[in-house]
C-alpha cells in the first residue's frame, strides 16, 4: 500500500521485516510522525530509476532489491 501523504510503501528487504519506507528524501513532516518511516538510499534511488523506466528485472538485478520490492516500487513511480 502507497501512503500518499508521505509518498511511503510498505516493503520487505533483506532483512525480512516488513517497514514502511519513504521512496523520497526525508521530510520534516514525514519525521515528525509518529512512526517515522525509514529511508532507505537504495528504496529511494530504485524509485528515481524506476521514474526514468527501469523495470523490476532490471532493478532486481542491479540494485540488489529483492523481486516484490522492486515490483512494488516500478508500480508506485508509474502511478500519476
């Protein structure tokens, strides 16, 4: 699920616990929450590839994010 307000997905990393992450830079709103989400560089660089096409495949591949992580990504940086 996308977050709109905070521009946050939940995802699974390698570590395989379930977190929100922020796809974008931190904000001062988004830390201010109660639960600030993580910001993870990779997330966010995955999602800025993903904006300029790069697909799950390729981010899979070369970003080292596992496949669901990176689907999820390609589907919210496509979304208008």
């Amino acid at each position: 699920m996308t977050s709109p307000a905070l521009n946050a997905l939940r995802l699974v990393l390698d570590d395989g616990i379930e977190r929100t992450y922020l796809l974008e830079s931190p904000t001062p709103a988004a830390l201010a929450a109660d639960t600030p989400p993580s910001y993870d560089v990779w997330v966010h660089l995955s999602y800025v590839l993903a904006q300029q096409g790069r697909d799950a495949a390729w981010l899979t591949r070369y970003v080292g994010l596992p496949w669901d992580a990176a689907h999820r990504i390609v589907a919210a940086a496509r979304q208008p």
